[in-house]
C-alpha cells in the first residue's frame, strides 16, 4: 500500500511555527518497471489512517479476494479499515495494471 496524504495542498500545514508540525510537498519518488512476469494486476494507494488500522499485508489480501475490479477492492479496504474502529479520512484507491495484458494481446493478432 502506499500511503497519501491530505496535507500536500494545505497551506496551514506548511506554515506550521514548530517545523516538525509542517508539511513539505517534496514527493520521495522511486521506480520500479512493471514487466508481468511477477504477476502484478494493481496498485492500492491508502490514506494514512488505513496504515493504521490494517498493514500493507492485509490491504493486498482484502483487494485481491474482492478484485473483481478495482472499485470494489478500494471499497473493500476502505470497509476493512473502518471494520477496525478507524473513521478519520479513510480512503483508498485502485490502480488496475491487467490493461498490460490486454494491450500485449492486441499486439499478438487479436482484435478488440
């Protein structure tokens, strides 16, 4: 899962007088390359407080048994999350990656 948060828009936050209260917009970027062969089928960004309730194991779980698209694995962990007390800005969204395979179909003769 990766973790969001709401404040990179918040003026208040980056103009905290304590510095540990501020929040920078200064992004930590990695990268990875997507080849399919080690199956990857989507992403699950979370707000902070999902990381709170539930770990990063249990946000791939819970969205792959209710993967039957990817609006219904965010809701699915969204549900999970507030199953866990937690009520404060919990949301979650779901990049869905099996376009990848479609697209490697197209190129091998089919048609869509």
């Amino acid at each position: 899962a990766i973790d969001q948060t709401r404040c990179l828009g918040g003026q208040h936050f980056k103009r905290a007088e304590k510095p540990e209260h501020r929040c920078l917009a200064t992004p930590s970027i990695s990268y990875h390359k997507l080849t399919g062969e080690t199956g990857e089928i989507f992403m699950v960004f979370v707000t902070p407080t999902i990381c709170k309730a539930i770990s990063d194991q249990e946000v791939a779980d819970v969205a792959l048994k209710h993967f039957e698209d990817a609006d219904a694995a965010a809701k699915a962990v969204t549900k999970a999350a507030l199953a866990k007390g937690n009520s404060d800005n919990v949301s979650c969204m779901v990049l869905d990656f099996r376009w990848r395979a479609n697209r490697r179909g197209m190129g091998q003769g089919q048609k869509k």
